[in-house]
C-alpha cells in the first residue's frame, strides 16, 4: 500500500523535480566534489596499509567510486524493495576503516572483502527487525564509536605527512613534514573565506595545490601515470577472490550495525530538509539498498557503502531538493571508476599533502562525534563513566599495537581495531548500566551525522506501514499527529 500511495504522488514530491539537463550536471558535479576527497581516502588508506603496489591502490579508488556510483543510483531511483528515492549520495563509509585496516593485517584485502561480504548479508537478513535493535545505538553508543573512528585514523594522518613509507630514506623529513603543514594550512584559509562553496572544497582543492607544490619542488612522481590503460571496466575479483574469518565477520558487523543507524538517521535527515514523507518502508527500502551495494561493491574491489552526511548538508545548503540531480552525480562517480588513469593519478598524490589534509579530514570525524556526545545526557547516570571506559579501552591497541599480539589470533582481530574494541565496550557498558540497571537508555536520541536534528530510536521503533515523519514530527498513515517520545519526556 505504502508502494502505491508513493507512485501516484511521484511528479509531487519535492524530491521529485527534474530539472534541466545543465542544471542536473552542474549540480550533480558539485555533490561529487563535496565528497570527492572523502570517497577516496578509504581506498588509499587500506591500500597502503595492506602493501599494495601504486597501480593497485589506484584500482581500489575507481573501484570505489564505480561501486560509489551504482550505489548512489540505486539509493535515489530505486528498485522494487531498494532504495529510499531520496536525494541521498553514498560511498565507501569512514565507520570500518580502522576494523578493515586490523583484518588486513591479518588476512589481506581478501579478509577484508570476505568479512564485508557476509557482515553486509546478515545486515541485509536484519533490516526487517533492526528498528527493534536501534535501542542498543543510541547517541552513547555512537557517539563513542564516531569518536573512537577519528581518534584511530589520526596515526594514519601522521604516518602520511612524514612521507607515507616508513622504508623510505626521507620518512619523517623536514621537508615532508613542511609539505603537510601547508597543505594544513592550504585547507584552513580555504575554509576560512566567504565563499561557501570553496570552504566546502577545501580538503579537495588543498590537495590539488599541496601536490602542485610538490610537483614543482620534485616531491612527487607521476610518471607512471600514462603507464596502464585509460578506460576500463572494473576487474571482478582483481585483489583474489574473498577469504571468510570468523573473527573478521564478527568486527565487521558492529561496523555495519553503526553503518545502518548513520545510514536511518541520514534518511530522516534528508526526508525533514526535502519536506517529504518518510515512512518505514521507505526507511526499509534505503536501508537494503545500502546492504545490497555493500555486498556487490567487494566484488569489484570495494567496501562497505553508507549514506555521506556532508551531502545531506549540501542540499540543506543549496535548496535544490531533486533526487535525479544526485542520480547524475551517482553518474559522474560511475564513469570516473571507468577510467583507471583516474586512480592512478590519486595514488600519485604525495602522502605528505594527504596527511595535511587528513589531520582535517579525520579530526572532524572525531568532532563529529564529540557533537553528538555533546547530547547525551550525563546526569544522574553512568554515561560519563561508560564514554570514558569505552573510548580508553578503544585507544589501547593504539597507543600499544602490540597489546594483544599473545591472544589468540580470532581475539586479537577483534580487539587490535580500536573501533571494535570502543563498540562492545560501549554496548556491554550500555546494557550493563542503562538497559539491566537504570534503564534510562530511554532518555537517549538516535545519531544523527552532519545534521542538527533529535529524533528518538524510540521513535523509529513505532514506526508501522503508513506512518511518516514530516517537519520533525511523526503522523500516522491518515495523517493524524502521533507525539514523539521527545516530546512526552518533557
């Protein structure tokens, strides 16, 4: 029923708009820029965490953003049970990275794309019922896992700016280390002037200059860029087929839990800017569309994919509401993963210059979270305690890499990734403190990345075929006001 009401208001939707073809191009390139820089750090981060050769790294970013690009047509056109139909831009999520970079050392990209595989299946087998499970992630629980994420990726940020190989003679140079700092500083004066579509750019356009300096002082090689073919089509498989470890999959499913409450609280996001309806099968149907990219994306070398919360801003920014302005950004991403000389212009960018930009770049995933911290209430509870236990347990194998190297393999894999380590903290903290005890989980609000907006998982719980949210408040299916629970515990 829900599907039927949907199509007979298509053409009324806000999201619905079409515009013309220069403004579709226009704006859909402008979405692809703001999340250029971030869709394409992923790729770059495990591949040279994982040793890959510079051709391989540039295989993994157009694979990542070949899959970005399907992924992002399938969220706003949709299929019959995928898709939200929202102006929604997906990509390679920030969440598992410091869980993909510990499986790595491990089992490879292979346990990676494995672990990813199965951990996005079962995401996909639980979308259903996962209302029921959003009471486990409440802004406690994510904040501390968002957090945990930029805290652990910031050595990632000084690994770069000292030159990226610790085998080369110049690692940890004057001259390397002066390369990040420009690049740093690049970013924040962009960041700092009147023009808010250069501030939005910054980290891409510092990267642009930072590696222009570098190619003129000779720190940077792009010789074998011409080397390889301009155009082709994705390799199925290229890094070998997937290896399945139990203690990978089980990593990599926290990650994706946290990848489906970001992704719930996005969808909601963006329904409140657009002004459209939201309702639970449109929330179920964004959801599996994000399962299902994730499961396909491995298979041309590429991870888990998630909902970027700077492109739910953008539209908030910009006003412009159509869903087939993102499509033709999701087209952009495709075509640039079809041509490698693409990638490997990327994996030439000197890893100083990343690691100036990535001080920014991560820091702000760390902000992010220490934002939606910020919304917990620490009053009369254990949440203090609970943030503070989590986040330090998450910070051991950090501060010490070798702190589990005498567990066994399955435990260590588990725990040598900070954010895995912050994830169950939280969680067992959380149920052991709030749910078994206080009880006073219920006092919490679903996070909500990049956007100021307190909905309830409660809220989300409720939700039954019909309802929608609209304007931040919920309405049944014959569109009588249901109050939230926000507003009763006031």
């Amino acid at each position: 029923m829900a599907h039927k009401e949907e199509d007979s208001a298509v053409g009324t939707r806000p999201e619905d708009e079409k515009l013309s073809m220069g403004a579709n191009l226009a704006y859909g390139l402008q979405h692809v820029l703001t999340m250029y820089g971030g869709i394409v750090a992923v790729p770059l981060i495990l591949g040279q965490a994982a040793g890959l050769s510079t051709s391989d790294i540039g295989l993994l970013v157009t694979a990542s953003l070949f899959a970005g690009g399907l992924a992002t047509i399938l969220q706003t056109l949709g299929l019959p049970f995928f898709g939200s139909r929202l102006p929604l831009v997906q990509g390679v999520s920030f969440s598992g990275v410091a869980t993909m970079v510990a499986i790595s050392g491990n089992g490879g990209i292979q346990a990676i794309l494995g672990a990813v595989i199965v951990a996005s299946v079962i995401g996909l087998l639980i979308t259903p019922v996962f209302s029921r499970i959003t009471r486990f992630f409440p802004p406690l629980v994510t904040g501390i896992v968002i957090t945990t994420i930029g805290l652990t990726l910031m050595p990632v940020a000084a690994f770069w700016a000292m030159g990226g190989n610790s085998k080369s003679p110049d690692f940890g140079s004057p001259a390397n280390i002066q390369l990040a700092a420009v690049t740093l500083a690049i970013v924040l004066s962009l960041s700092k002037l009147g023009s808010a579509s250069i501030s939005r750019l910054s980290i891409l356009l510092a990267i642009v200059i930072g590696t222009g300096i570098a190619y003129v002082a000779g720190m940077t090689d792009f010789s074998q860029v011409p080397n390889g073919q301009f155009f082709a089509l994705p390799a199925v498989f290229h890094f070998g087929y997937p290896t399945f470890e139990i203690a990978a999959i089980v990593s990599m499913f926290i990650v994706i839990m946290v990848t489906l409450v970001e992704t719930s609280a996005d969808i909601l996001a963006v329904g409140e800017i657009v002004e459209t309806k939201v309702d639970s099968r449109r929330l179920g149907d964004g959801l599996r569309a994000d399962m299902l990219s994730s499961i396909i994306a491995p298979v041309f070398g590429s991870f888990t994919q998630s909902a970027f919360a700077q492109n739910v801003g953008l539209v908030a920014v910009t006003g412009v509401k159509s869903r087939y302005v993102v499509a033709t950004g999701g087209l952009f991403l495709v075509a640039l993963g079809l041509l490698p000389v693409v990638g490997r212009v990327v994996a030439a960018v000197p890893s100083s210059v990343l690691g100036g930009a990535g001080i920014v770049l991560f820091g702000t995933v760390a902000a992010s979270g220490i934002r939606t911290l910020s919304k917990v209430d620490y009053n009369n509870n254990m949440n203090l305690v609970i943030v503070a236990t989590s986040i330090g347990f998450g910070m051991i194998p950090i501060a010490s890499p070798g702190f589990y190297e005498h567990f066994p393999a399955w435990f260590a894999t588990i725990f040598h990734s900070g954010i895995s380590s912050a994830a169950l903290m939280a969680i067992v903290l959380n149920l052991l403190f709030n749910h078994i005890k206080s009880g006073n989980s219920d006092q919490q609000s679903v996070f909500v990345a990049g956007v100021e907006r307190s909905i309830r998982y409660q809220d989300i719980a409720r939700l039954h075929d019909g309802d929608y949210f609209l304007n931040g408040k919920l309405y049944d299916a014959a569109g009588a006001e249901v109050p939230l629970l926000a507003a009763q515990a006031h």
